[in-house]
C-alpha cells in the first residue's frame, strides 16, 4: 500500500458532498458515451493508480482503429497548449485539411489530467453538430500519443481579429456576444457547463468577413443535470464568477464569463482587475463594475443594462442565456450603434491580449523543461513520508516528512499547502495529490525556470529583451503594430531604458494576472487555497455570507 494509489474523489477531484452535487442518477442516452462516463459520477480510470508512467495508458474509450498515420499527414505546428501541440493535417486520400491535436502521454502525468483528456473527448463526442462550436471528427491513441482530429479554423482569435479592424462599433460587440450566448445555449441544453469561456478559447473558422466564430476548447468542461452543484475551482481568474471561488455553482457561471467577455469587447479591459491573483478574486467577490470610464458614456443604456445583469453577483437572480437572446439589444443587434468606440478600446484589447500571449509562451517554455526523474523523486519523497504504508499523507506525516529532508515549514503554512493539495477534499493527500502539488507548484515557483524562459526570449544573448525580440515572441504567423509592443514594452520597462531585464521580466510575471495560472493543475490548487483563505479569514475584509 506504500506505492503511488490513487483515490481520487469522483469525476476529476471533486469530493463527494452536500454541496458537491445534488443529483447522482444522470445518464445520458447517446451511443458516444459508454458506461462509466463522468455523468455517472464513476471514475473510469483503470487501476486507479497515480503512476501513470509505469504501464500502458489507455486514455480516450473508442478510438478510431488503426494507425493515424495511415489515414493523415500532419504539417505545420497551428498552436500549444499546457498538454498538446495542434497542428494543420490532412486526410490522404481526399487531401481534405484538419486540424489534430496531439496529446503527449508524457504530459499526462497524473490521473486528473487523464480525466481532463477523457472528458473533453466524451463531451466534444456528446455535443451536437452547431455552426458556433468547432466539428470534432475522431480520435486516435497510440502508445506515445493521443490524436483529436477536428474542424481547422484559420481566421484567427476572436481580439486579433477585433484589432485588425479600424472600425470598431457595439454593433460588432453584439454579433460576438450573440454567438458566444449561442454556444452557452447549446451546451446547456445537451447537459454540460463550459467552465472556461474566455477570447482564447473562440477562433474564426477563416479569413472572410462573414466567417463564423467557433468555440475549441473543451478541456475544463463537465458534464450536469437541472439540479446540480459543483465545487471543483476550475477556470480563468478573470472570467471566473464570485460562486466558483465560493465553491458552489452551476451553469450560471457561463453567463458571468460572457458578460467578463463583453465587458472587455466595450471598453477595452477586464471589469476585475489588480496586481495579484487574490486581489482580483476579492475584486470578483465584491462586485464593484466601474462603467464610468471612456467609452462607458457612449455606450447604449441597453448594453449597459446587460452586462449589469450577468454581472450579478447572485447565480439566482443573473439574467439567464434565454433572456440576453431575447433582450432588444441582442435582437435588434444589426439596427445597433455603429458609432466607432475609439482607437484606445482596440488598442487596450490587443495590449490585453498580446501581454496574456506572451505570459503563455513563458509557461510552455518552462513546462517543457520538467525531467521525469523529478517525477519518480516526488514518488520516492512519498513512500518515505508515508510512515504507515496506507496510501495517505496525513498532516503530521507531510510535516514530519519535510522536517526529516530538512525542510521545517509553519503550520499555518502547512495547512494551506494540504488544502491547496487536496482535490477530494478528504483531509489527507495520496500519492497523486503530492505529485500534483510537488510538480505544478514547487517547478513553477522556482526563479531558475524564469531564467531559462528569458534565455529563450533573449536571442542574442545580451541580457535584456529588446523591441525586436519581443515584436518576434508576440508576432507568431502575422504581423503585430509596433506601438502596442512599445506599449507593452513601456510597461514591462520599468527603469526606461528601451529593453527587458531580468529582474523587469521577473516582476512582469508576477504581476498583473499571475503567469503561472495558464497552468491548469497550478490554477486548480491556487485557487483552492485561495478559496479556503478568503472564506475562512475574516482579515481578507470579503463578507463570507
């Protein structure tokens, strides 16, 4: 029993309770779902062990069989992510373009992010065909890899495409909030929260004017029925609704998302916004929405009044998806305001997103230089502090066990750590919930990464990140405006010298939406912490009621 056993609370690390989930008995009838799917609340992970790098993973249930490779070529690299790499493919016999995404098994280093894997096929599987939601097609795995083939999208994210335009009106912001409400509707009424409305996640389907926007990524989604309660903290800190970090929601959390999104597409930032992770959760929390600032006076009464609504902070009260599709705004949308919003709204969402883009390439730059050795170390670290052999790390053997490598850590701090740890919330850590924290949380905190990142940044190896070399980080494929990269650059420059040093690379990601949070195990477990302090610790000055 001293071995790496997984015990894993249901459907991806959720614990089993009042305020978990109501209904149990949720099945859906489609021939794409097999027993054992996350509806039934029943892990389907064989063996339930942690050490996934020790046998033969069986990820995806009803591959397409055979080779991939006999079927497609794959080409260029189109985008990377925490897991996987997509990249354009093409059918061999109808030279018919795809888009695969290709999930290294080693990056599948615990049982939570097989779960992820699994659902997010069974979900894309479940979902109906809808001209808003990207075409999935099929699914492979081999030994080394599983294989999503879907719809390509080549028309670009939802704000650079925003940006490119020299017009922008709330008409447009109508259109986009009207599709995206589209998807929500659909994922609703087929029994599934998104849990991860964000820009990043919508792509156009092609360059044209009249190209449709699609939602592509399913990846934090989950299944539910009428009913239903959630306390998994899953989700993007700045589209993240005030339920989440309380730990008690529903599928009213997509409609806070979508007004976030809107919210941005009108006025150029976020409507919750600081320095830090946790003073942009208290800002959630509290609920103050400034709709003051420029272009807030030119905008209509009507937008005003709904981004207000799904702003709620109350789940119950928040203006439900059927009641923003029916609003005059939404339907009368093409007879809208088509008056400009200002060159600062357009330039506020690029410098938004750009920035964002460029945190994101730091996390792949360090998630790919995490050895596996340092994986089979935070298994043995285990074996030893578990004196009992039972499978479980209590508190007084976490803590006798950093005391014995000689690390002495204070209770309090301890506690979080458990608390951050602890996905199904049992009071005490398995083995997988150590190697999660140990991986997502120690690797990420550590500076030495951030120097191999600005190395990677700084091609020429002077010691700064200069204009170009950052115009070249954020350019990927096309073409950036040099002044919003002098802008991103004035703010990262903090002593004005015209480049990045390290120590300004340092405090840029740590400040302003935490880097780290692209990381989806580190999120998880931050913001469990987060939740645990905010609601317990009458300090934080956020009403718990």
């Amino acid at each position: 029993m001293g071995s790496c056993v997984s015990t894993q609370g249901k459907h991806g690390g959720r614990k089993k309770s009042k305020d978990h989930h109501i209904n149990t008995k949720h099945k859906i009838n489609d021939q794409n779902h097999e027993p054992n799917t996350p509806t039934t609340r029943r892990s389907s992970v064989t063996g339930r062990r942690s050490s996934v790098t020790s046998r033969q993973l069986n990820v995806v249930t009803n591959p397409s069989p055979g080779n991939i490779f006999d079927k497609y070529e794959l080409g260029k690299e189109l985008g990377r992510g925490e897991f996987g790499v997509t990249h354009r493919c093409v059918e061999l016999k109808t030279g018919e373009a795809f888009a695969c995404k290709k999930i290294a098994k080693t990056k599948l280093r615990t049982e939570i992010d097989i779960q992820d894997v699994r659902r997010e096929v069974q979900i894309m599987r479940h979902l109906p065909e809808h001209p808003n939601i990207v075409a999935f097609r099929e699914a492979y795995e081999d030994r080394d890899a599983v294989y999503l083939v879907m719809e390509l999208c080549e028309g670009g994210e939802l704000f650079d495409r925003i940006v490119a335009k020299g017009h922008y009106t709330e008409r447009a912001a109508a259109n986009v909030a009207k599709t995206i409400l589209e998807v929500c509707k659909v994922c609703h009424e087929h029994g599934v929260i998104h849990r991860d409305l964000k820009p990043e996640n919508f792509l156009f389907a092609d360059g044209s004017e009249a190209a449709s926007l699609k939602a592509i990524d399913f990846g934090l989604s989950t299944f539910y029925v009428n009913g239903d309660r959630f306390n998994e903290i899953v989700g993007s800190p700045y589209y993240m609704a005030p339920e989440v970090l309380r730990r008690n929601y529903g599928p009213e959390i997509d409609i806070w998302s979508t007004g976030v999104i809107l919210y941005i597409l009108l006025c150029g930032v976020p409507p919750f916004w600081a320095e830090t992770e946790e003073a942009i959760a208290q800002a959630i929390i509290r609920g103050n929405v400034d709709f003051t600032r420029d272009p807030w006076p030119k905008v209509s009464e009507e937008a005003k009044y709904l981004v207000k609504r799904m702003l709620d902070p109350n789940p119950f009260s928040r203006i439900t998806v059927q009641e923003v599709l029916d609003h005059s705004w939404i339907q009368n949308r093409e007879h809208g305001k088509n008056v400009s919003l200002g060159d600062q709204v357009r330039s506020r969402i690029k410098q938004f997103s750009l920035m964002n883009r460029f945190k994101k390439k730091v996390l792949r730059v360090v998630a790919d230089n995490l050895p596996d050795e340092q994986i089979d170390g935070f298994r043995k670290m285990f074996d030893m502090m578990d004196k009992d052999k039972n499978g479980h790390l209590t508190f007084e053997e976490l803590k006798d066990g950093f005391a014995e490598i000689g690390n002495v850590i204070p209770d309090p701090d301890l506690q979080m750590l458990m608390d951050a740890a602890d996905f199904d919330g049992n009071g005490t850590l398995n083995c997988e919930e150590f190697i999660t924290m140990s991986v997502h949380m120690r690797r990420l905190g550590n500076d030495e990464h951030l120097t191999e990142a600005f190395n990677f940044f700084d091609k020429n190896k002077s010691g700064y990140v200069e204009f170009d070399e950052l115009k070249d980080a954020l350019s990927d494929n096309g073409s950036t405006d040099d002044q919003v990269i002098r802008d991103i650059l004035n703010d990262v420059d903090l002593d004005k010298d015209g480049r990045v040093s390290f120590e300004e690379f340092k405090a840029m990601m740590k400040t302003g939406g935490d880097w780290k949070m692209a990381s989806r195990q580190y999120s998880k477990a931050f913001l469990n912490a987060l939740s645990f302090r905010m609601f317990k610790d009458k300090s934080t000055g956020v009403a718990t009621n």
